[in-house]
C-alpha cells in the first residue's frame, strides 16, 4: 500500500493548497501593506477627520442636542455628549464603561498637516478609537465637552461575523472540490496500474478500460495493443512448436526403421540413443504445448494420491531401484485429478531429483500434506541446488541449469517445463526452492476437486 505522499494526487492537491495558500497570505500582507502606506491612511484620515469636522459643526458649541438628534436620526450611529454641564445620549443603552479600551487614532494627522499648511487651527486632534463587542466606537475631545460614538446603533442587534470561520470553511471546500477533481483526473492511473501488474503477472487477456481521450487513455490503449501483440506471439511460437514437433516424427520414424536394420553395433546403440532422445522431447514438447495451448483435454477421475504415488514408484524400474523414502498422508487423500498427466509430473520431478542427488547420499524425500482444501506434494533432493538464476527460469522451456548443461545429465530442458503445464492445468501451483540445508524442493499445490476453484 502506498504511503499518502507517494500519491500523484496528493501531491497535485497539496500544490494546489500551497498555491491556494501563499496566494491568500500575499494578498492579506499587500493590502495590509496598502492600508499601512502613509499615502493610503493620509487620504482615509483626511475624509475621515473633516466628516467630524462637518458633524462638529452641525452640533455647534456649546453642543445643541436637538441638533445631535438630527444628526443621529439620519446617520447610522448612536451619540453620547459628556461634560461639565450636559450629559445627553441618543440611546439609554449607549454606557461607556472602564471595558472599552479607547486607544489614539493617527488617521487624523493628514487634516491637521493641511489645516497647518493652509494657516488655519488644527483639526481635531487627540481622537481615540475602540472595538468592543462588535461595535466601533469613537472619542472626540469637542473643547470641553467629549462625543462618543458608536456603530452600529445600540438599537440594532449585532451578529457575529464568523469571516474567519468561513475563510477557513471555503478554503477546506476549495481544497476538496480540487483533491476530488484530482482524484476523478487521476483514476485511469490506477486502472493503468492494475492493468500493467495483471499484464505483467501473464495474464494477457486482461485489457484496460479506460474511455479518456487524453494522454493517459493513449497509454491504457498502447499497453492493450502491447499485450494484443505479446499473445500473438506466443501463440505463433507455441504453433511452431507444434508445426515443427509433428514434421519431425514422421523423418524420425524413417530414421528409426534405418537404423534398426544395421547390424548391433556400438554406432547403433549410439543412434538408438539419440533418436529415443529425440522423440522425447519430441512427446513432452507436443504434451507441454497441447496443455497450454487448450487442445488436450482433461481426463478427470477420483483416485487416491498416496496410494497412486506408491505403486508408481514401485512398478516403475527406474524409481523402484533409486533411493527414495516416500511419506504418505496419515489419512486417505482423495483427488479429481488427470491420473496419467499426475504419474507424468511426479515422474520426472523424481527423476529430475534423482539426476542430482547424490548415489551414496540421503534418500529422496516424497511427502503428501493436506492445507485445507489442497493437497501438496514436497519432494526433496540433497544434491547441489539451484542458482538464484536458475530457480527464476527453471521451468522455462529449453532452459537447462547450469548443472546440466552436457547431455550426459539426461536433461533436456522440458520435463519441468511440462510440468508446470500439468499443475497449471490442474488449477494448481509449482515452487522450486532451494532448501535451507541442503539440496532443492519441489512443492505441488493442487486443489482436492476441480470445481471448487470454479465455483470460487
């Protein structure tokens, strides 16, 4: 399973949220940095202290509170008048406490620079603001009275505004609409993926279906048209094999009707030999490649694996004289199985065993298991082994380990080829392994009845 940083998607997303991001923090500092700018607060300030100027000015002096009601009346804020001889307020609700933290505004410095520049008496100075409770506040020292105001009016009721809360809200959305989108951009990656390791595992019939357009859906259809022309290159390979191997038994049987009319001698031995030879490998190549192939059909019965191991090493020559210490199943091991096709497998894995363990060694080791539904058959030798090369292609076709290079061996490159073919047809599964002592193994995995992988 891949960690979530080895994903393509993630990591596109995570671009798209750290772009998402640094976007976000550079606008917040620019315009941070406008309201910041000497420039900008001037011209806020200038507005700002001659709109208290005018307001000031509609109130007169000493403060008329019939004129601060008008005021009130058609501004969207609440007025209280404070001094020595008037304590007026446009709403019983608007009380300055000790709470509201008033702190000196420096927006009024552009009008007080120009009222200077132009001669006349400083606006006002001194104005302090404050944020409480949701609500903007001012205070204006007016000569020798102090105006305060507060926005919105104490009649209206203030909401919160949650702009952090949706700041961070439409950012998570944004982020996953993008790891969606992502995701729906990136899905034929992961039917190329899955169709790339079904391929590669030798399952060529597997095509994947993707209906993009786009580049990836050129690739899907590239590695489609890839396993198209692997199979039809195997299957132009296994019918030559089966071309060839039928043409070559008719000038063999010629052959063999020659030599058998010489007279005995060491040069016929000797030609005997090599045409018997042949025709094996003749007889296991068409064996291996009609199983593969499909044209050879299986012939099914129930028999008894123990039993069937035993008497076929013991009516067969060759085995009854090797040494070979067979271990059965403690219990009937009954199988559906192909029993001419079985004695063939078991057969040359034994004799293939036999070539390379040694004459006055330990006895070859034949043992039947049972793992839940399947039976498997171990056969070990204490010869020398495999190489790690070997143990890869040991049962491809023609392939002979480097043991066994010579023909004196009795090796020939297809017994565990036609093999594997067997235990495959079978449903089953063939490992080669060397064993951690000494010597190889052999383990046959097979199924007890046919159809229970069918029905699975």
């Amino acid at each position: 399973m891949k960690k979530p940083f080895q994903s393509l998607s993630v990591k596109v997303t995570l671009v798209f949220f750290v772009t998402a991001v640094a976007y976000l923090y550079g606008l917040t500092v620019g315009i941070r940095y406008l309201i910041g700018a000497d420039e900008l607060r001037e011209t806020i300030g200038y507005y700002q202290t001659s709109y208290y100027d005018y307001m000031l000015e509609d109130i007169q002096y000493p403060p008329n509170t019939g004129k601060a009601e008008e005021v009130v009346g058609q501004m969207p804020f609440d007025m209280k008048i404070v001094g020595k001889d008037l304590a007026w307020t446009s709403s019983p609700q608007f009380i300055i406490t000790d709470a509201i933290n008033f702190e000196l505004s420096t927006l009024n410095v552009a009008k007080i620079k120009a009222d200077i520049a132009e001669g006349k008496a400083p606006s006002r100075e001194g104005v302090e603001a404050a944020r409480y409770k949701n609500r903007t506040y001012a205070k204006i020292p007016y000569g020798d009275y102090t105006i305060f105001l507060v926005t919105p009016k104490m009649s209206v009721a203030v909401q919160r505004t949650y702009i952090v809360e949706a700041i961070i809200a439409i950012t998570l959305l944004i982020l996953l609409i993008c790891y969606v989108l992502v995701q729906r951009i990136f899905r034929p990656i992961k039917l190329i993926e899955e169709g790339a390791n079904q391929i590669g595992q030798g399952h060529l019939e597997y095509r994947i279906d993707v209906k993009q357009k786009d580049e990836l859906g050129s690739l899907a259809e590239k590695i489609n048209q890839l396993a198209v022309n692997v199979q039809e290159m195997l299957a132009a390979k296994q019918r030559l094999n089966l071309g060839v191997s039928h043409e070559l038994r008719s000038p063999l049987t010629r052959a063999r009707l020659e030599v058998e009319l010489l007279e005995d001698s060491k040069i016929k031995e000797d030609l005997l030999n090599e045409i018997n030879a042949m025709e094996t490998i003749i007889a296991n190549l068409l064996d291996s490649e009609a199983i593969n192939y499909g044209h050879k059909k299986l012939k099914l019965e129930l028999f008894e694996l123990s039993e069937m191991i035993g008497q076929m090493i013991q009516k067969s020559g060759f085995l009854s004289k090797s040494n070979i210490a067979f271990i059965p199943l403690d219990r009937a091991a009954q199988v559906e199985a192909d029993k001419t096709l079985f004695e063939v497998m078991i057969k040359n894995i034994l004799e293939n065993a036999i070539r390379y363990n040694p004459a006055e060694g330990e006895p070859i080791q034949i043992r039947v298991e049972q793992v839940e539904d399947t039976y498997e058959i171990k056969i070990r030798d204490f010869g020398p082994g495999f190489s790690q090369e070997d143990l890869t292609k040991v049962t491809e076709p023609f392939y002979r380990p480097g043991q066994s290079r010579s023909r004196q061996s009795g090796g020939f490159g297809l017994g565990l080829y036609l093999c594997k073919q067997i235990v495959e047809a079978h449903q089953g599964t063939i490992s080669i392994a060397n064993h951690e002592e000494t010597g190889a193994v052999v383990a046959v995995t097979i199924p007890k009845r046919q159809n229970q992988m069918d029905n699975a």
